[in-house]
C-alpha cells in the first residue's frame, strides 16, 4: 500500500546559528484525521530531531501550539491535514519575536495579561466561613464566553492594530478585563479602566474584527471590545455630563 | 510576501540583541557553562493547580516570603487545564463529610489512608468555596447557589462543575489569581533538573532556562514540588506530552520513596483515534455504554441491575467507579462484545437520549471534541470510546502535611501520594486534592522556615548544582549515536501497554522489568542529542523527559510485580483476589541508579471504615 505524502514547509531560525530564518521542507504522510499537530511530531520523531514547538494537550484546551498555518493564525492540534490539498506552510505566529523555530518570545503578553487585573476584586468582602457569593445563571452567563480564553494568542497574529501599535492592550487582555468587569461579584471596574480606558487600551481597536474570526474559541473578543468602549463612554458622559449639569 | 513575515523578520534583531549571541556563536554552542544564581524562600517545581495553589497559599500567609514558581511551561499551559467534569467537595444539605469519606476510602479500596482522607473531605468545601471568592465561574442552581453533579463511585452529587471544563477553569482562576501576589515570582519555561540536598535538608534546585539554555541554581529554604503526573509512559493515554513525572523523578532520584506506582488509573472513555478524555460528567448527565450488541454490559460485572435510561440511580452501572468500568471493558473484548474499528476494539458511549439542549448546556467540550477529532455527533450518534490512561494514583510519598522523608521537601497533586486515592481514584476529588493539599504544602514549607535549624553549606550546595551542569553537559559532548530518543519512548509505551495496562501478570511484568532495565542501560550508556544548541532545544528536553520517564516506569513495574494481589486498579490475572492479609500496605519504591528499585512496605491508616466489599450493585442499597 503506497501511502500519500505531502509537503510540510516549516519556517526555521535558530539565532545561535542562523542570522535569518529559512525555509524547511519534509514531506510527510498525508492522513485524513491527522492534524498539523500530528505532521509536525512525526518530523520530531523520525525526521529531525532540531525541530522545535510548543504544544502539550492536543485537544484544543492548553493553547500553546499557535502557530500561522498557510498565513493564517491556527491552533495546529486543531487545524486538520485533510483540509489541504499540496502544502502546508507554518511559521511562528506572527507580530511576536521569534525565539526558535516554531517558539515566539510571550513576554509581551503574560505582562499585558497582568497589566488588567485579571482577578475578582470584590464588590463586597465576604469571608469563606460564609460560604459562596450567589450569581443566577443569567448573572453566570452575562461573563461567561469571555472566562473562555485559553490564551493561545491568535487573536494577535490576526490584530493589525497590534502589528502596528505594539503597545495596545490587545484582545485577549481586554476581553478578561471585561469578563471580570461583567461578573455580579465584581467591583473593580474602576481599577482596571485605567489601564484598559488608556490611550493603549480599547480605543486603539479600530473594529476590525479579525480577531473574533482567528479564535479558536468563539469568545468574541471584537464583542467585548465593542462593549468595553462603549461602558468606557458611558463613563465619560457620565463624569463630564453630570459635573456641567451640577454647575 | 506576507505582512506578518515581514515583521517576524524585523523582530530578529531584538531577539538577537536581547540574548546576545553575537560575539562568538561557535564558543556558545555546547551546553552553557555560566550559572545564574537565585535566591528565595520556597521554590515550587510545577504551576498548575497544586503549584500555583500552594505559591497563593505561601503569598497570603506571609507576604515577606520570596516565592519562585518553576515551570517548564508557562502556567495556563499545565495540563489541569483538562481536567473536564469537576470537584468533589461535600456542601449540600444532603450531603456529609461521612459520606464522602466512605465513597473515597471504599472507591480507593481500603488502600487510602484515612486520617488523610478526613483531612481532604474537611477542607474540600472551603477549598471549593475559596476558588468560587476567586471568581471561578461554577455552574449555578437557579437560586444562586453553585450547582452540583452526580460522579462515579459518589453515592451523593457533590461534583461542582463548570460546564465540562472545570479544570480550565480552576487553572486560570489560580493563574489569574496568582498575578496580584508581587511576591510570586515566575520562572516559566524552567525545566528543573535536580534538588540540591544536604545535610538531610532540601535546600534548592536547579533548572535550565529553555530560552538561554542556561543552568539557573535555585537556593531555597523549603522546595514544594507539583509536577503533576507521568501518564506518557504509556502510548494511550489523555495527557499532555508535558506529563512525564519529572516531579517524581527528581524526588525518587533525591531519596524519596515512590509509592503506590503500580495503581494506574484507566478511564473508561476515551476516544479512540487520539485517546483524548470524554468526561464522566456524560454519565453523571446520563449517558450510558454499551456493547457491540446494544447490551448495557455493566450489568453482568457487578454494576447491576440495569437501571433505566434517563433516570439516574447513583453509584452503580455507569455511576460505578473507573477501574471498575475499565476492566469490565476488558472481559467484553475478550468475549468478543466490543465493536472493531480502525483504532481497535470499542464500546459507545450513548448520549443521544440527553437532547441537543442539556448536552450544549453542560457537555459543549465533549461535542466539540468528539466532532472534530472523531467526527461523530453525541447529539446524533453514539461515540465509540476505550479506556485510556488518565491518572497515576501513586507518586512520592508524603504523609498528612505533605513533607516528604526529606526536610523541607514537600509535594502536592498528581505527582505525590498522600494517599487519598488508594487503589483507584474516584473522579472529581484530583481537582480538589490539588487544591488541599497544594495548599496544606504551602503551610508546612512555612512551618518547616519557622523551625529549620540546619546549617547551609554553600561549596556542598554548589558542588551539587555544578554536578548537575555536568550530567547535562556530558549530553551535549557525546556523539551522535544509534540511538533514538524517539525510538527508545516507543519502546518504553510498548512494553508498559503490553505488560503494565488493566489486567497484569506475574509473567508480563517480568518481561517489562526486563525491557526497562535495558532501556536504562541503553539510555545511560546511548542517549545522544542531535541539537547542541542552547535556544529552547527540546531535543534535549525530551531526552531528560525520557530519562524520567524511565524511572517511574521502573518503580511503576516493580511494584506491580511483587503485588501478588489484585486490588483498585491494579488487577493481576495470576492473582486475582484481594489480599488484606499480606498487602493492605503501601509499596514504597527506592531509586538505585543502575538496578530495579528497591522496595519496602509502610502501613495503611485506618481510623474508622475497616476494609470490606465494595458494592457497587444497585440491588443492595
């Protein structure tokens, strides 16, 4: 039995030896249910052992294995090979530094996770001998798509702002900013407009919407960047608003 | 060419600049020779759940603390994330810490210890109700309150649950959470190498910066380790490739005994093609399995009688609990009842009773997963699954306080044995032993700062961490050989499927240890990288997982081998019945660098359930 192959075009840079990337190519078996995942561990195991990515879960939960698969930003444990005809090409995501080979340097973004306050500041203090804070499921399910975030980073790769800005905030940021915002447990808007409210925050995005389409999860950041700007307005006709009419 | 090529490139000569590797490219290749030094407090090897549990635990308790957080990935990339169904935690009125106390030691088969199973089930609530402050987002009753669900061996639903990704969510609420603690510091993408012992104390690590490629000497008063599991050691399994027990590993090398290693827990429901994990949330909904013939086979191994479709009776048929359910699999396959498909023998998980609605509602991931990587629709069609590898209920030993033999070694989750997992986990309590007892961890480390008296050696500590360096450097200096690191995984997975899975015999086990003792030798003796470079090289990281691998599966095959019992998860075919007699006790494998372990036995605690039958027939309840 002659087993089809295809072509895997790998991008490879390793800085220690290579003063630009290059071009790879391995031609490896063409099955229907492998996913690009897959193409890239057989290279590892029984072509070239120098290949170097991340991923550990393969089942689309861990968000490590983003990576630009024909120029568009892809979870490859997700990205099935039967969905190509000739060729695969991957690169490491775009808009973040190469580190090595398929690996970007994330700095970038863990530091701008941290800038938004990811975490419940409570409107109200409440011991734990006193057991949990009540939400309806209504209250659960105002936040809940955007608690979804595996913080693969494709939403990034596919934000032209941030290819042009790369001080913005960016989607996956303020969108967990807006899920805790959005949580009746919450009280910490206030804190964290000041970072997502910022010239780098929300009004940088200019609704372009590619990265609500690069998510593997369908959380919607464009969606919760909409309703970021349009609370942050609120707020400010708020402030101005009421201090004219108190004049 | 594309816009985003165009600005990978530019970002080069930041990268380059940034780790400086213009001087002299030649002198930098071969394994860094400079070592960085750090001081902290704690130093915790591992960030999911039970590592950043115990780093929020040590960060609230004494804010003055130094605490480094060593991960060979960045955190929200640790395999809590998935986790699917939930966590166990008695809350409801209903419910009582009794109760779930008898469901843990009877499901673990009498093998847990009991003064650390009350420990759990007391602090499980709080632990619950801690996360849910954090604003981990629990499916709700419609009053408000958080929403439980019914899981195996659980004759009460006390799983709180959100959605099917309660571990992701756990995960990043942790992560998340940790963010505020300025005294946590972050070493992502820090793969730990060794401990550094001295004078019987645990008094630091060291670990390879992947993106360097730099040694790093980690001094620190207390090391918590939480490394999670090692479920790699085997080719079908749900676990991330990052799961290959190199938290054991490094405790097991250090001089603590691994425990319990020969009970691997398989869950009755994986999918077939990639064994990735469809919850037993899909029972506890009310999806049942059956054989080729459309038979609720359960019902002829002891889960019986049938219980009617749709209506939920707990702790029986598919409410049964994993190990249970797995080896019943195994007798339908020999008798010819499983359904052949390309990825080997099967039976279905039938959902489609429960409605496009409840199944969207509660078990998304379980649709998106079997849809995508199989194809098949549980709102449509039955799923074809098989037991897959899941959980190792063994690890290091530590007793209640989760202190190892070592002073000032500590470890939490997966990768230690408590134990309240005994012979055989019940689902939804891993997620709250990561929680408990990564916590519990983070309080004895203090207690052990408080009252550590030993004296540091510094040129001992160093010596150790300079050894270290060496054992890595003599990789990178020896020739490419015929060896494969690759090839000698495969070998490895090969033989513990064949001689370590559900049912096990004195002879299979044998064979194993046989093989393992080779690969070792061969590793030792072979094992060569093809990448001599510094810069996130993972043909080195896979080399030193191996090696760790290795090991546990060695600990894993020679306790199994001198169990002459069948008990929990661990089934032997030459023994088949349980023995209290002459192994109601814990193995306790010892590491020796060249020959099987060596091994020992402690006692089990037992404070108030004495072993007896684990009935999971509806009949007598």
């Amino acid at each position: 039995m002659t087993e089809r192959s295809i072509d895997l075009d790998v991008l490879r840079y390793n800085p220690e030896t290579d003063s630009e990337p290059y071009w790879q190519r391995y031609s490896v078996p063409h099955h229907d249910e492998w996913v690009v995942l897959d193409a890239l561990n057989h290279v590892k195991d029984n072509i070239d052992p120098t290949l170097n990515y991340r991923w550990s879960c393969h089942m689309a939960v861990c968000g490590s294995c983003g990576m630009m698969i024909n120029g568009k930003p892809m979870l490859a444990c997700k990205t099935f090979m039967r969905d190509f005809e000739n060729l695969i090409r991957v690169e490491p995501l775009a808009h973040f530094p190469i580190e090595r080979d398929l690996v970007t340097v994330m700095d970038d973004f863990v530091s701008k996770l941290a800038r938004v306050k990811p975490y419940l500041i409570p409107k109200q203090h409440k011991p734990v001998e006193e057991g949990e804070y009540r939400q309806t499921p209504a209250e659960l399910n105002r936040f809940k798509q955007y608690s979804m975030c595996i913080n693969c980073m494709l939403c990034y790769s596919a934000c032209p702002e941030y290819a042009l800005i790369p001080k913005f905030i960016g989607p996956a940021a303020i969108t967990l900013a807006h899920r805790y915002n959005l949580d009746s447990r919450d009280g910490g808007r206030d804190e964290r407009e000041e970072v997502v409210a910022s010239g780098e925050g929300v009004w940088e995005c200019t609704f372009v919407g590619a990265c609500s389409e690069a998510c593997p999860k369908h959380v919607d950041p464009a969606g919760a960047l909409q309703q970021a700007k349009i609370a942050s307005t609120i707020d400010w006709f708020k402030e101005h608003l009421t201090s004219w009419l108190n004049k | 060419m594309d816009g985003h090529y165009v600005s990978n490139k530019l970002m080069l000569s930041a990268v380059a600049g940034k780790f400086s590797f213009g001087t002299n490219l030649k002198q930098r290749r071969g394994f860094a020779t400079n070592m960085e030094t750090i001081q902290t407090d704690i130093a915790i090897i591992g960030a999911g759940g039970a590592g950043l549990r115990a780093a929020i635990a040590v960060a609230e308790a004494d804010p003055s603390l130094k605490i480094a957080l060593v991960s060979k990935v960045y955190p929200m990339r640790s395999h809590t994330c998935a986790a699917e169904g939930g966590a166990a935690g008695a809350i409801k009125a209903e419910d009582s810490l009794e109760h779930h106390f008898n469901d843990t030691v009877g499901g673990g088969d009498w093998l847990s210890d009991q003064d650390a199973v009350e420990y759990f089930v007391k602090e499980a609530p709080r632990e619950l109700v801690q996360l849910e402050h954090w604003g981990c987002p629990w499916n709700r009753e419609p009053d408000g309150s958080v929403a439980v669900r019914p899981f195996g061996g659980m004759d009460i639903k006390r799983t709180w649950f959100a959605a099917d990704k309660s571990g992701f969510h756990i995960l990043h609420t942790l992560y998340q959470t940790s963010l505020q603690y300025p005294s946590i510091k972050f070493y992502d993408e820090f793969y730990a190498t060794d401990l550094l012992v001295d004078d019987g104390h645990c008094q630091g690590l060291t670990a390879i910066e992947m993106r360097s490629g730099r040694m790093h000497h980690f001094r620190a008063r207390a090391v918590i380790i939480a490394g999670g599991g090692a479920g790699r050691m085997f080719p079908f399994n749900t676990n991330g490739s990052i799961k290959t027990g190199d938290g054991m590993a490094l405790a097991y090398r250090a001089g603590v005994p691994l425990k319990d290693m020969e009970f691997v827990q398989y869950h009755p429901t994986g999918l077939p093609n990639t064994g990735i994990l469809l919850t037993e949330g899909c029972r506890g909904e009310g999806g049942i399995l059956v054989n080729a013939n459309g038979r609720r086979y359960l019902q002829d191994y002891g889960l019986g009688p049938e219980t009617p479709v749709g209506k939920l009776v707990l702790k029986t048929m598919e409410l049964g609990p994993r190990d249970r359910l797995s080896q019943a699999f195994f007798h339908e396959q020999q008798k010819g009842n499983t359904v052949k498909t390309p990825w080997g023998d099967c039976v279905y998980l039938d959902m489609r009773h429960l409605g496009e609605k409840l199944i969207d509602e509660r078990l998304p991931f379980v649709r998106e997963l079997a849809t995508s990587y199989l194809g098949v629709d549980p709102v449509k069609e039955m799923v074809p699954v098989r037991p897959v590898v899941h959980y190792m209920m063994g690890g290091i030993h530590t007793d209640i306080r989760a202190a190892t033999p070592i002073g000032g070694l500590f470890a939490a989750g997966e990768c230690a044995c408590v134990s309240i997992n005994g012979a055989n986990r019940l689902g939804s309590n891993s997620l709250t032993e990561i929680l408990v007892f990564g916590k519990r961890a983070a309080l004895s480390a203090i207690e052990h700062l408080q009252s550590a008296t030993h004296t540091v050696n510094d040129a001992a500590l160093t010596a150790q961490a300079q050894a270290a360096q060496d054992r890595i450097r003599t990789l990178f200096l020896r020739p490419v050989g015929n060896e494969s690191i690759s090839g000698m995984r495969r070998e490895m997975m090969d033989t513990m499927e064949l001689n370590a899975g559900i049912y096990r015999t004195g002879e299979g086990l044998a064979d194993a240890s046989t093989k393992l003792a080779e690969l070792r030798r061969r590793y030792a003796e072979g094992v060569s990288l093809h990448d001599k470079t510094n810069v996130y090289n993972t043909d080195l990281l896979q080399a030193l997982e191996l090696g760790s691998m290795l090991d546990c599966a060695e600990a894993l095959v020679a306790s199994a081998l001198a169990r002459k019992e069948s008990r929990g998860a661990h089934q032997r075919l030459d023994f088949t019945g349980r023995d209290d007699v002459n192994y109601l006790k814990h193995s306790l494998a010892y590491y020796h660098p060249s020959e099987p372990p060596r091994l020992d036995y402690s006692a089990v605690s037992i404070t108030k359930s004495q072993p007896g039958v684990r009935n999971y027939s509806g009949n007598k309840k």
